[in-house]
C-alpha cells in the first residue's frame, strides 16, 4: 500500500487513541477533585494534566488560572490547543478523510459521524462527566467498527500498530505524571487516601476490576504500577501495548526494516522480564517510565522512516 | 405556460407520457412524505460525507450539492439520438487534437485560423509530435447539453480535461433507489452502477505498449480539493490507489509510487489534475502538487496520462464554434448535435453585434469554467452591464458571447413546493479502445428561480437521471 495511506491510517488511530485517554485523565482528575480536599491539592491536581502533556505555558498564556474550568475548557474544547479532545479529533477525522477509499465506508461514516457530533458541542453544555465517559465510547465505537468491518491486512495493522504505540505512550504518561503526585508520605501507604486515589486512577484506565481479581487485596501503589506495566494481559498496561507493537512490526517488516523490528523486541522483552521491585529498587519508577517514553519516541521515528514516509534514495524497487 | 419547454408537461398542461407513472405515483405522495424523503437524503449526504468544497470561502469549507428528488426521465429514443451524437462528437474531439498535435492538417486547410490554436494557452506545444495510445487524448469527456425544445438538443460545453461530477450521477441513484424503490419496480431505468467498470476498463486500455498488467492509479491535487470526495470515491470503486503527486517519483525514466514495501511502478495515471501542476520542471514552477519529471517519462510513452496533456485547446470556447467543422472534416458527417450560434468577440463584427445587445446575450470568458466570469445579460443590472462592457474592450478576444437559451425546465422540490427549475445533462463519454458510456449522466439543475446558471460552485443541485430502457413507456 501506499507510504502515505498507511501513515494517514497509523495517525487517525493514534489520535482516536489519544483523544480517549486524554478524556481518560481527565475523568480521573474529576473524581479526585470530588474527594475532600483543600484547593492546592486540586490546583496540582489539575496542572498534572497539563504537565502529561507538556502544555503548562501554552496554558499560560491564554488561561490565568489553573481552574477545573480552565483545565477542562483547555483540554477538551480549545480549537487552538493541538491535544484537545477537539483538536485530537479533527485530526483523526482529517486523516481518515485522506484515506475514505481505504477505510470501509463504515468507519469512515463512524468517523464522520462523531466528527459532526462532536463538532455542535461546548463547554456547559452537558454535564462533563457524561460528556467525557461519551467521548471515551466513540472510541469505543471506532475500534468495534474497525475490527468489525476492516479487512486484516496491511492498512489494519497500521491502524493496529498506531493505536497500541500511542496508548502504551498515554499510559506511560499518565501513570508517571499520576505517580508523582500521589506518592504519598510513606506514613499514609495503605491509607484510605490511596484506596480513593490510586482506585480512581485504575477506574480511568479501567483497571479498577482487574486489580481486584488479580490481587484480591488492599490498593498499593507499586501494584498499580505493577498492573499498568507489567500484567501481559492488561489491555491499557505497557506490556500488553508491546505485545502488539512488536508483532505488528514483525509482520509489517523485512529485512531492511530489522533494526526497527530488535528495538521493539528489545523493549518488549524488558517488560516481558521485567520485575516490579527492579524497577522501583534499580532505577526508580520515574527514572524508568522517562526512558521509555524516549525509547517508544525513538521507535515511532524509525516506523515513519521505515514505513509512512520513505525518503527516495532508501527506498528500494519492486520486481 | 411559459415558453419554455417543461421536462414533465406538454404545452397544453398534460404529463408528458414517459412522466405519466411518476406523475400518478406523485399525485398519491402526501407533500409532508416528500419533505422527510429529502431531509432523509440530505442526511445520508451529509454523512457519507458527499460534499465539495468551494473556493473562495473559508478554507475547510465544505458543502452538500443539493439534492432534488424528481427525476429527469429521458426517453429510450432520446437516448439514443444524444448517444449517436455524443459519440460522433468525441471522435471528432479525439481526431482534432491527433492533428492539431500532428501534421494540423485542418489549419493547413483554413477551416480553423491557425494562431487559434497555436497562440491559445490551452495549446501545448511540448506534445507536438508525441504519439499517444491508440491516438486517444481525451478518454473521459463530460460533453454539457441542454435542451431548448421537443428533440432540440445543444452542446453548451465540452468538457476534454479534467471533466468532474460522475460520482454524483452514481451517488443519485444510489440514494434515489434507497428512498423511492417503488419507483424502480414502476419504471425500467437503465443501470449506470457499472461506470466505474468500465472506466477502469478503459484506462487500462491505453497502458503503455507492452505492458501486460498495468498499475493504473487515480493523482488527485489532495483532500481540500473540492472534487475530492470524487476522487476518493471512483479510486475505491476502481480498486486502485488514490496517489497525490508526493507518492509519486520518476526514476530511470519510469513512474513509481512509494509504497510500504519500497517502489512500485505505475503505467496509467488518471490524473485529476490540470496540465498546469502536473510537472514543477516543465509547467508551473511552484507547483507542489505534481511529480518532478512526470512529463519527460510521459513523452518518452512510460506512462500513460488520462486525460492526455493538452485536451484544452478542443474545449476552449474560442474553438468551440469550429466543433462541427471538425465533424465534417475528420468524419466526413453532418453533425448530429447542435451547437449553441456563437459570437467571437475578436471579430470586429461579431464584437459590434455584442456591444450593441448585451442586454440579450450571454458572455463568457474563453478559458473561463465553474460560471465563474461569465455575464448573463438579460439577469444583469445596469451597472453589471456597464461593467462588463468595460470588461470586454479591455480584452475582447477574451470573451465569446452566445444568445441566452431557452433551458428546458422540470418540476423540483423548492422550499415553496414543486415548481419548474432550468437544468442541463452532463453525460461522460469514455474512449480507450472503443467509445462507451453508461446510459445517463448528471443532470444539474438551478435551484434559483429563473436562474439559468446550473453550476454547482454557483448554488446548483442534481438530479438522478433516467434514462428508460426499451420502448415500454412511451
């Protein structure tokens, strides 16, 4: 297939994707700002979102404040923010446009649809909460359409291989960003503050259940991290992300293309191997989730090289 | 009754008879039906996303082309008098730009001014003496028609580039047999579904020699195109891949796309592109949106161009009047279809005549499209008229002008109700190793009252076309 159709394919999924967690986060945000607690905590809170994102002074410049209102206002309907739920969205939308003829006409119906629905709403309008749990279920929607009615070929593991790369990315980052902010005082571990905390951040990236049935026991924070990176059969958890980037590049490549294939397979195995303890004793939570933003950064470069975008003089003649 | 000629009604009121069931179906629709019938279908556009973006408007703005629910039936012998004459025409299109690119036989032999055709800048003096496959140069012709009376046809336009609006005529249906199947069990409507077979048919046709399998792909200037929708639409009918010039390269003189898998080599590029962008080293310059080189691997016959390069100048308007000339000189035929009289305005007479009747006739730029640039004189106020003379004796080998025809009309869903609206017919001629067309095309009609200007970057809708198989209505 054409260089530019797949990466149009791989970015429309990495947006939906993206739109869904950013809605995710800041679900996670509103219950916790509903928890007592004094407005500095909700202040910092709320500029966590901001800081996943790398947005602080883009925020700045245009909101004085650090509100719940300003963030979701932001974060969610601002046209010139380019990782709003909004702006997420058109862009999804724009390149499944680029591409109607290789979507089926379902998805791009879907796409379109939402698009439009999403396009009439504002700030106010609907009670946020509903709002945020709608735009989690477009996403929802999208996925089930695609699976339902997309060929399983090359375009569908483009799609595939967008959507895992940037939700193993999101999850990184929000869990990281989250982390911080709620490493609690060692005296408060296994308090109730972290039932109410760290529960409403499993609920965001839906979690909470899975937690329960794979530890039968009390929230604690290095389980959380441990379920969200490690747990091979945890759909949002950084392994299972790889699990699949890995395998979507295996069958995607050949030879010219190995060197892309052994970084996702290197990254994959260290998750695959990894152990909680040694990443929390060896090098630390923060120290680690950092350089696998980095790695993952670096790894979606070498797919647009290899893959999306080829300059000519590497591309290489069919027979 | 007006003095134009209705689709649907005689002169004296009576349905015509190939109206006759529609209009017995009509009379039992309740109008509130028809209502929520329309609004259904402006939903099902909407959200396939049939629009068209217009120029001149805020960038990304995109519009649905009105649809109008009544159908323009056309009788089996109607039909088949526009076919003939459809096809004839086009093989005179086709033999004109053979010669013009060639030995220019039909200057040599005074029927058409030389400086004509070789001062026009729709003519390509980087294709003299290039041969093309099978001496076919415009293998997707959309030829304009309108109607002024019982049998009376005339070629407004004939469209020889990049002519557009197909997806249209297929979508219609599509749409029309979703809302009104019932129709379709009263009335044996010709099919037009299998256009996009036979176009891809066509274009594999004219691969370069030698080539056994060709890669045909469809070069669209991009998704803010306001044919996109078209563009996307008729690659994923075809099966083949929707390539902007970006995905193309030309290498060791030969056409490739950029695929996942490395380069692949392309043989027939259906560009929806005009001669203009297609090759920044020999046309514009700044073009972003064609392949360095493209022309020299065109030349050197490694890749096959549909349209060729250089179709414009056989549907210019400062050619237009020679059309049937062409017939009788290449075919040795009368012509079958009329043309609409027309003044060339660099002509001291003809140029007098125009000033001097403005207020009836229709001008036109001469390499103007869309409606835009043109002036309607018996629509214009005063001050437009003033304008437009001022227009002219700065430049009058700019314009031609023609009388303003009487436009058939025929019932439309308006907001006030089913009243008369004028209307044309676009049928697509193809030409690859044989001429063939889908009985029908897009009939586009002005939703304006009165209006005679049916183009749709003007505010103009469509209609589905039906022409009737056999002879079991009429």
């Amino acid at each position: 297939m054409l260089s530019r159709t797949a990466d149009h394919l791989y970015w429309m999924a990495r947006f939906i994707e993206r739109a869904e967690n950013t809605a995710r986060m800041l679900d996670v945000n509103y219950r916790m700002t509903l928890l007592p607690q004094n407005d500095q905590q909700i202040q910092q809170i709320w500029r966590s979102t901001l800081l996943i994102n790398g947005l602080h002074d883009t925020f700045s410049q245009r909101y004085d404040r650090v509100t719940p209102e300003n963030v979701l206002k932001f974060m969610v309907f601002d046209k010139n923010n380019s990782a709003s739920v909004y702006d997420c969205w058109r862009l999804a939308r724009e390149n499944a446009h680029a591409v109607r003829g290789s979507i089926t006409s379902e998805m791009w119906e879907t796409i379109n649809t939402i698009w439009l629905e999403l396009r009439e709403q504002s700030f106010g309008k609907q009670d946020i909460s509903e709002y945020l749990e709608w735009v989690k279920y477009r996403s929802h929607l999208v996925r089930g359409v695609t699976l339902g009615t997309m060929p399983q070929d090359e375009g569908f593991r483009f799609v595939r291989l967008g959507g895992f790369l940037e939700r193993a990315d999101n999850t990184a980052r929000i869990l990281d960003v989250k982390y911080h902010i709620l490493l609690p005082d060692a005296k408060d571990v296994g308090g109730a503050a972290d039932y109410y905390q760290w529960g409403a951040l499993l609920r965001s990236l839906s979690g909470f259940e899975a937690y329960r049935h794979v530890y039968r026991d009390l929230i604690t924070p290095i389980r959380v991290a441990e379920l969200l990176m490690l747990k091979a059969d945890m759909p949002r958890s950084l392994h299972y992300c790889m699990d699949q980037v890995y395998e979507g590049i295996q069958q995607l490549g050949s030879h010219h293309t190995w060197e892309t294939e052994r970084r996702a397979g290197e990254l994959h195995a260290q998750l695959h191997f990894g152990s909680i303890d040694d990443i929390f004793q060896s090098i630390g939570l923060h120290e680690y989730l950092t350089l696998f933003l980095k790695k993952i950064n670096a790894l979606a470069s070498r797919i647009s090289n290899d893959f999306l975008l080829p300059s000519t003089t590497s591309s290489f003649v069919l027979e | 009754m007006s003095n134009f000629y209705n689709e649907m009604y005689q002169h004296d009121g009576a349905v015509r008879p190939h109206y006759r069931e529609y209009a017995n179906w009509l009379k039992n629709i309740p109008n509130h039906h028809l209502e929520s019938r329309r609004a259904e279908a402006d939903t099902l556009f909407r959200r396939l996303g049939i629009t068209f973006a217009v120029y001149g408007e805020e960038e990304g703005t995109e519009r649905l082309i009105p649809f109008d629910i009544v159908p323009r039936i056309l009788p089996a012998k109607e039909w088949a008098d526009l076919a003939a004459g459809l096809r004839q025409r086009v093989k005179a299109l086709n033999a004109f730009l053979t010669d013009i690119y060639h030995d220019q036989n039909i200057l040599k032999a005074g029927i058409i001014p030389p400086e004509y055709v070789l001062t026009n800048n729709q003519y390509r003096p980087e294709m003299q003496g290039i041969d093309v496959p099978n001496n076919i140069y415009t293998h997707i012709a959309g030829i304009d028609i309108v109607r002024a009376g019982e049998g009376e046809f005339y070629v407004l336009e004939d469209n020889a580039r990049v002519p557009s609006g197909v997806s249209y005529m297929l979508e219609d249906r599509k749409v029309m047999m979703r809302l009104f199947p019932e129709l379709f069990n009263r009335y044996a409507v010709a099919p037009v579904e299998h256009y996009p077979d036979l176009l891809l048919d066509t274009l594999r046709s004219v691969a370069p020699q030698g080539v056994n399998s060709p890669t045909v792909v469809l070069l669209t200037p991009g998704a803010h195109n306001s044919a996109y929708f078209e563009h996307a639409f008729l690659a994923q009918q075809m099966g083949i891949e929707l390539v902007e010039g970006r995905d193309l390269v030309v290498r060791d003189g030969f056409v490739f796309m950029r695929t996942t898998q490395g380069l692949r080599r392309v043989d027939v590029i259906y560009r929806r592109l005009d001669d203009d962008f297609l090759d920044p080293l020999v046309f514009r310059p700044d073009s972003m949106l064609g392949v360095p080189g493209l022309l020299s691997a065109y030349r050197a016959g490694k890749v096959t161009l549909t349209n060729a390069v250089g179709t414009g100048v056989a549907d210019d308007k400062s050619i237009y009047p020679f059309v049937p000339d062409m017939i009788q000189f290449y075919l040795g035929e009368k012509p079958l279809l009329n043309n609409v009289p027309t003044y060339q305005l660099r002509k001291p007479d003809d140029l007098a005549y125009v000033l001097a009747h403005l207020e009836e006739l229709v001008v036109k730029e001469v390499h103007g499209s869309g409606g835009y640039g043109m002036l309607i004189g018996p629509a214009s106020t005063k001050e437009q008229l003033e304008m437009f003379r001022k227009k002219i004796l700065a430049n009058p080998s700019n314009y031609i002008a023609q009388p303003t025809l009487a436009l058939s009309n025929c019932p439309t869903l308006v907001d006030s109700g089913i009243a008369p609206r004028h209307l044309d017919l676009r049928p697509f001629v193809l030409t690859g190793s044989e001429i063939r067309f889908v009985p029908g095309g897009l009939t586009r009609v002005a939703l304006q009252k009165d209006s005679l200007v049916v183009n749709s970057s003007q505010g103009g809708g469509t209609k589905d076309t039906w022409i009737l198989e056999g002879e079991s209505v009429c």
